[in-house]
C-alpha cells in the first residue's frame, strides 16, 4: 500500500503530538481506528455485492448460451 517505514512513522507520530497534544492523541488514535475499520468493512461489502453481481450475471449468460446452443 504505502511505504511507511518505522522513522517515517515516528516522524508522523512526533508532528501529531506536537500539534493534538498528548491528552488528545489516544482519543485521536481511538477514532483513526475505528474509521479504518469502518472503511475497510464498507470496502469488503462493497466488493462481495460487485462479486455477486458478476456472478448472477454469469450465470444469466450460461443459462443464455445453453438455450441458443439446444436450439
């Protein structure tokens, strides 16, 4: 995905506490988590519908095919 490697994130790290502060920085961690989660559960069904999707219209094209190819 990215390629973050460990000063890069301490960098990161460093400029969020300077500018949340510590008090604020677990709250901050807290709801950065949670919308990832989110994000990535949305992404997840959003790809198993378009699977399905794909899926049901194969199917309707075999059944298709089938009919041409008996008659």
């Amino acid at each position: 995905m990215w390629n973050i490697g460990f000063p890069e994130l301490v960098v990161i790290f460093v400029i969020a506490l300077l500018v949340f502060g510590p008090r604020k920085l677990p709250e901050l961690g807290k709801t950065l988590g949670k919308g990832l989660a989110e994000f990535k559960r949305a992404s997840n069904e959003l790809k198993r519908t378009w699977e399905d999707e794909v899926r049901a219209e194969e199917e309707d094209l075999r059944k298709i095919q089938r009919d041409i190819n008996n008659d």
